[in-house]
C-alpha cells in the first residue's frame, strides 16, 4: 500500500479531455471533459444510461476511449487495462464486486496484488488492514471468508483492496445502491476521511441528496455529454435535477380514490425459504380494487417470500391466499395470471425478463397464449413484434435495437418494459416488489405514475418496497414486515419515517 | 486482458453482439485453420496433404457413387444432430442420441420382423418408423422423469444410459437366441432380415429416401423451434428457466418434451438406418458412433438446424472416404482427426464471436489502434 500521505498534496489529480466513447454507432460519451482535485470528493451525476460508468470507465481502464486525452498528476497517459490504471493508483469500486466470495478478506486483498510472492507474511497484512480499518472507519475482520459478510461490509473489502493496491484516485460506482442508509451514511464518513488524507474520489451517483451530502464539487452528465459543473456549496438540488434530466420534475400526487372490494386476502400464510427457515410467519393482509398497499421493511425480512408466495412461485406451508374470491392457495403460477395477477418482480434481470432474448419476446412472455399472439400452437411472429413496438411507444421505453437482448437495456426501461407487459394484461391484483429500485430520478418518477394511474383504474397493488419515501408517496395503508412477521399496519396518515423506523427495527409500537 | 508484445500490444475486448462481418468469417476461418493444422500433421507424419485432401473431395463428393454414399452416411447424422440441436438448444444436454438411436434400431427391427409382409410395405414402414422413434423418445424419458422431476443431472443420466442401450443390442444378438437374431447362422451371430416389402425405397442407387424424412424433419424442427408457442417456450427456458416459471410455463414439461422430441429423433434415425440401409440389427454397423458425431455435428452447426445439413454432409464426407485413404497408403485415421481438429477449431472461433482483439501501439498516442478479427 500507499505509505500513510505524507502531506496532503494539492491540484489536479486526474484530467480527462474530450473523451469518446461509442458503442454500437451510440455515443455513450460525446466529447466529455473532466477534471479531478486531490482532496475532493467529485460527484458524477446523471440519470441511467447518461455516460457516467463508461467515463469512469475510461479513467479505470477497463474502455478505450475513441478520442480524447487523459492525464494524470499532469501527466499524459495511455491506460491500456485496469491493471495498469492500478499501476498508476487509479481503482475502481464496481457495482458488482470482484470479490472472490470463499477467499478471507486478507486473501481477497492479496490476491493479484504485485508484491505478492509465493510466502507472504499473514500478520503484517492484518497489521496494515486493520490500521486502515481504523483510520478510515473502514473495520472488517481480514479472517472473515467474505461470503460471511454482509454487503456493507463487502464494498468496505472491495476499498480496503484498493488502497492497499496503492491506489490514490478512487472512483465508486453507484455505492450506495446496494447500502442501508446507515451503511451509507458510513460510507460518507469514509470517503469523506479519505480525502482529507489528500485521495481522489469520484462518487458516481443519481442521487440528489447524496451529492448534496458529500460532494465537493458535482459534474452533470446527460445523454453522454457533460452539461455542467459546479462547487456543491453552489448548487442546489432543483437546479442539479433540471440539469441532469433536461427538464423540470414535478413529484406525482396521489388522489384519493375510495377502495373498492378486497379483491386479494392473504389469510395467515406462513412459508419456508430457500433454506428451510420460516421466512414468512402469520401473514395477514388483505388489499382493495384502486388500493395501495405498501410493505415496507429492511430487506431480507421475508418480503421476497411473500411475493412468491402470492404469485406461485413458493407454495405456502399454512394460510390460504384468495383473490377475486377465488383460493388460489395452490394454484399454478398460470391459474394465477389468467385470473388477473400482475407481477413486476425484484430480479428483474432474471426472473421478470429473460435477458439473453430481444425485448418482443420478452413483451410477449404472457401475452404469446392467445390471439393474436397465437392461434392454437403456432405463433405469429408478426404479431409479437407489432405488440412490441405499440408497448414500446405507449410506454415510452427506449434504446431497443431489433434483436440485441434485452439485457442491453438500461434499468429503466427494463422496468417500463415489465410493467409494459404486466400492465398491458389489465390485471385485477399487481404485485409490485422494489419496482423503481436502482432507477434515475426520470424513471422513478414514470414508475410511480404509472402505478398510481393503474391504481385509479382499479387494480388493486401489493407494493413490496424498501425505500421509505415511495411506500409513504404512493401507499393507502402500510404494513411493516419484520423477520417475516406483520409488525404492524398504519393508515397513509398515520404513518410516518420515525414510525415506520422502528417497526422496521423490530421495536413495538403501541400506536400501531 | 491485454499482452505486450515489444512496442505493441494486444487488448482484448468482449463484444456484446457480433457484426454479419464476424459471424461469417469466424467459421469459415476455423474450418479452413482446421485443414491447415490436419495437413501440418499429414507432413509430419510424411503424406502429402495435397493428395490426401483432393483425395477426400474425389473419394467423398465426385461422382454419384461418392455422393450417394455420403449423402447416406449423412442421413442418420442428420436426425442425431437435429436431436442435439432441438435439447441443446434450451440448454439440457442430451448426450444420449447414441443410445436412443441403438434402441430406436432394435424397436423398429423388432417390429419389422414381427409384422413380416402381413400389412404389406407402406404400413409396415411406416409402423417400423413409428416405433424407432417412440422408443427413442421412451428411452429419453428415462432420463428426463428425473431431470423434470427431481433434478438429476441429465448428462450423467443420458450419458449412462448410453452403455445401457449398447449392452441391449448386444445382448439380443451376440448373447441369446433372441427373436431378432437369425437361427440359421450359428457359426457368427446375425440379426434376421426383415421382408424386402419393409425396406424404404430408393432414389438413386442405394440412396434410400431416408434423406427426404431427414430434409422434412429439419424443416419441421425449424418451423417448431420458430414458430409455434413450444418453440417460444423452449427458447425462453432455455435463456432464464426462472423467467419462464414466473411467465406461468411448466418448466418441468418443457424439459420433459425436449427430451422425448430429442430422442425421438434420434430413434427415428436409428429406425431409418434399418429400414433403408441394414434391414436387420446389425450391432457393429449401429455402434459406430452416429449419436456422439450427432452432438459434434449440432456444434458445428451453431445450433442451427438448416445448418445442420451442410455440416452432416461435409462429416459424413469425411467417413465416406476413409477406405479410399486406406488404399493409397494415407491412415483412415486421418479423417476422425480431422473431424476432432474441427471441432476444436470452431469452438475456439466461438470465442472470436464474444471478444474482439486490438493491436495498438503501447508507445504511441492514444487512437493510433487498428482493429483487427
């Protein structure tokens, strides 16, 4: 590693000049220009899909640019591969880590490491790895196999590796999205003590608070170009907002429209997980035509059992699930969308799409049973790519090229394209679980509206979610799931972030 | 991943979608790379590649006696390669085509001898056929019950069950005085002829019309595979099987249907081998390794089941002119070699359709880069 900063040194760390970047004929960066300090943390923001990892990218090695210049220290250079951005202390922290999951931390930090020879000595490591676990709040025990740790933990591995690397320009991609507000708020301290040791940090996000928090200074990107940049203390998140979507937002508003019949009764289910476990204990819920209701709480609290129990994908052990009047308690997952259910599942990649396919196919998942997708068993081909391109328009969902798969799509428009498909089925019941998670502003915004309008219309949403603001913008009544149970309901009104904090913390309240 | 070579350096990247450009020149620059290594061998071992390849074309496609014998040799490869094809392609291994072509053989032997020329030709070919192919697909079952129901690993299963289908046949034959062995010939054990109104007729010379059932069965495959809700289900379990639960399709069926469509097929060849070229079950002719060069065949092929057809031909080629090789004092081995080498080769040029190489000069400014591949 990097022998502690003697003095914090100043000017310019990084310079990127005139960066371009195409893929396919698309420009994911158009002449960018970019500049980093020593000692600051520079926010990178823009919505998915503007340019922000591909310039990161760049500066990491992992693309060659088309054109343009970088320099680093004042120096030019040429950056053929991420090992020889290492070379030049320059690392990344990607949104998936590379982390080797039954390696301990003291392996993983080893591991490609160049000084590294065939006999290391185990405790200098643990000396050097805790004295940067100290300094910088990053503590992570160097014997724990990384499969044990929890996420927070593992980006901290993940940064620990680079510093340890000797890398002094650090760029995060999108840290936080994996992050428990109080992890990220963690974070934040750590970053924020790194460049006061005269590191580089480029903190990749889109969202508006965050660079409010901890920037120093925020590039704008939009549609691969830059479109600004300024000192945080100069900006303000309206401005950041227009800038980074190009126009003004406006936060949908719910109205308020009386619910009508229970049309989904989840009636005491109770369900294992993947391991055996109860995930699920007892759960009673029931949710009215045009009504939404939010299930918040902390992830991996039995929310995704739950929707996979009210889809069919999970048989329940105990309980009855009744919709429109029908137990559909052991119905088949088909049963269940010819009656009218809806989902748009968290594993968008996986399970609500199948990515390796082009986008009809995929628009076509539930709708290719009937005319006039198909007549009988034959297929009309025809008839799946006129589908797709009406979905495509109506739902606005950009950027699909023929037959590319799906999965080069951004979030976005992955989620516009599910909830395209669900939507489109005019369901009775639509089960929604983290449906604008990891999404830019723009996104979210459509997401939510969408949700809302389909609300108005009728249907009655299981909104499963782990982000507090949408569950209190969007929801009619809340139920907060803790390690599996109800721990409590609350009309809109009644709730509120403090409330639902500590019902997400196991705590009872009397007010619930 | 990059390589320093002197003053220049190799980068690789991964491309998402290969250009028209790259999906043909990839192939045909394996293949041609694959004669190019076969004929370095042929030199080291002291023959003349020129000879030998000019040999092979003459021996495998001159003349029509060379192209019905390929054209022959082709026609089971092309049911064990669609069958390859169609279980490949939502992405459960049938490695068993070899021993449900064995046994579609036995079923459609036994039934020939057993229905003799009592239902006269057309209905006793047809009921031949008929039951190669649903012994095949039963066959396949036996593996499939437990991938669909209980998870098995499908290639061990198939694979397995291969020996199984193989000591059958030969146990019929070799092992007992079974109904299929002839009585009449004591001294090496045979299997009985079926009637002559059982054999399929013929086109040109001993070219059967066994190739048109092949040339229709593609056809079909290919219709099914594009065109029909089962052809859109085995594609979309094949790319995300979690995607295909959550869409409401019976996962377990779909496996359990492309198992038996994959095995009837490959009886059905099995069926067509009889019935136009053997006439009776012939274990050494049915052991030749017609269901393992079928999985070759489908890679060759990229999945592809019109391309399945050039490819069975091309291979088929290759046997077709082994024993003139022989003659001429060039090993016949040479062309199982060649088959193995290009095999190898398409494969490694699969990996030039996901990555593209880029030779750029490490001293120079950034853009001095061509692309190459």
């Amino acid at each position: 590693m990097a022998e502690s900063v003697p003095e914090v040194p100043s000017g310019e760390a990084a310079r990127l000049t005139g960066i371009t970047k195409h893929f396919f004929g698309v420009a994911a960066n158009e002449d960018v220009d970019f500049d980093l300090r020593w000692g600051e943390i520079h926010a990178l923001l823009g919505e998915n899909g503007a340019g922000k990892s591909t310039l990161c990218s760049v500066l990491a090695g992992l693309y060659h640019p088309d054109s343009g210049e970088i320099h680093l220290d004042g120096e030019p250079v040429d950056l053929g591969s991420p090992h020889q951005a290492l070379d030049h202390g320059v690392g990344m922290v990607y949104q998936h880590f590379r982390l080797v999951d039954r390696f301990t931390v003291a392996e993983n930090l080893t591991l490609g490491h160049p000084e590294t020879g065939f006999f290391t000595s185990r405790r200098s490591l643990e000396r050097q790895v805790g004295e940067l676990g100290r300094r910088y709040g990053l503590e992570v025990s160097p014997q724990a196999a990384v499969w044990q740790l929890s996420v927070g933990e593992q980006q901290r591995v993940e940064i620990l590796k680079l510093l340890y690397r000797g890398v002094r320009i650090l760029i995060l991609d999108e840290p936080t999205a994996v992050l428990t507000p109080q992890e990220s708020h963690n974070l934040f301290g750590t970053l924020r003590a790194l460049a006061d040791d005269g590191q580089a940090i480029i903190f990749v996000t889109h969202k508006l608070d965050e660079v409010m928090a901890v920037a120093d200074r925020v590039t704008v990107l939009r549609d691969g170009r830059k479109v600004g940049g300024m000192p945080t203390s100069e900006a303000d998140p309206a401005t950041l907002a227009r800038m980074m979507v190009g126009r003004d937002l406006s936060v949908p508003e719910r109205p308020r429209t009386a619910p009508g019949e229970p049309v989904l009764s989840i009636k005491g289910v109770t369900a294992e997980g993947d391991r055996g476990l109860e995930a699920i204990r007892d759960v009673e819920i029931e949710v009215r035509a045009s009504q939404i209701v939010g299930v918040a709480g902390v992830a991996g609290n039995g929310q995704r059992e739950l929707a996979e129990v009210v889809t069919g994908l999970r048989r329940p052990k105990r309980g009855q699930i009744i919709m429109g009047g029908v137990d559909i308690t052991r119905s088949s997952t088909l049963e269940r969308i010819k009656l009218g259910l809806g989902f748009v599942p968290e594993d968008r990649m996986r399970t609500g799409m199948a990515g390796g396919l082009p986008l009809a196919a995929n628009l076509a998942l539930k709708a290719y049973r009937q005319p006039p997708l198909s007549r009988g068993p034959v297929l009309s081909k025809q008839a799946v790519e006129d589908r797709a391109r009406t979905l495509e328009k109506q739902f606005d969902i950009r950027g699909v090229r023929g037959a590319l798969p799906t999965s080069l799509l951004s979030g976005g428009n992955i989620q516009r394209a599910i909830l395209a498909r669900e939507l489109s089925a005019r369901p009775r019941v639509l089960v929604a679980a983290a449906p604008t998670r990891g999404l830019d502003v723009a996104a979210i915004q459509a997401i939510r509206q969408l949700l809302i309008e389909e609300a108005e219309a009728g249907t009655a949403i299981l909104m499963i979610s782990e982000d507090l603001e949408e569950i209190l913008d969007l929801s009619d009544e809340v139920i907060v799931l803790y390690e599996g149970q109800v721990m409590g309901r609350l009309p809109r009104d009644r709730a509120d972030p403090d409330l639902l904090g500590m019902l997400m913390a196991g705590r009872k309240v009397d007010a619930a | 991943m990059s390589l320093s070579l002197g003053p220049r350096r190799l980068t690789v990247e991964s491309r998402q979608v290969p250009s028209r450009l790259v999906r043909f020149l990839a192939p045909t620059f394996s293949v041609a790379l694959a004669f190019v290594i076969g004929a370095l061998i042929l030199l080291a071992t002291g023959q003349d590649p020129v000879l030998a390849y000019t040999e092979m074309i003459r021996k495998g496609f001159v003349g029509r006696l060379a192209i019905t014998g390929t054209l022959i040799i082709a026609t089971p490869l092309i049911f064990t390669g669609l069958a390859a094809v169609v279980s490949f392609r939502m992405k459960v291994w049938n490695i068993g085509a070899e021993g449900q072509f064995i046994l579609g053989a036995v079923a459609s032997s036994g039934v020939g001898l057993w229905v003799g020329d009592q239902v006269g030709g057309p209905a006793g070919i047809v009921l031949m056929l008929v039951a190669g192919a649903l012994a095949g697909a039963l066959f396949a079952a036996l593996a499939a019950l437990p991938r669909a129901y209980l998870n098995t690993d499908e290639v061990i299963s198939t694979l397995m069950l291969n020996f199984v289908a193989l000591g059958i046949m030969n146990y019929l034959i070799f092992s007992s005085f079974s109904f299929w062995r002839d009585p009449g010939r004591a001294t090496f054990p045979v299997g009985k002829f079926v009637e002559d109104v059982l054999f399929l007729p013929r086109m040109v010379g001993r070219l059967h019309v066994g190739l048109i059932i092949a040339l229709a069965f593609t056809v079909i495959i290919w219709w099914a595979l594009r065109y029909t809700k089962w052809g859109f289900e085995v594609m979309v379990t094949g790319d995300s099987p979690r995607a295909a639960l959550y869409s409401g399709m019976r996962v377990d069926r779909k496996i359990l249907s492309v198992l038996m469509v994959s095995g009837a097929l490959a009886g059905l060849g099995g069926g067509i081998e009889v019935g136009g070229v053997l006439h009776n079950l012939d274990p050494r002719a049915l052991s030749l390794g017609v269901g393992f060069t079928g999985i070759v065949v489908a890679a060759l092929a990229r999945l592809s089941p019109f391309g399945v057809i050039p490819v069975a031909i091309l291979v088929a080629s290759f046997s077709n002119a082994a024993p003139g090789l022989q003659v001429l004092g060039i090993p016949s081995e040479i062309v199982i070699l060649l088959e193995g080498i290009l095999f190898l080769c398409i494969v490694a040029g699969e990996w030039f359709l996901r990555n593209s190489i880029r030779v750029e000069r490490t001293a120079g400014p950034a853009g001095a880069e061509a692309p190459v591949s």
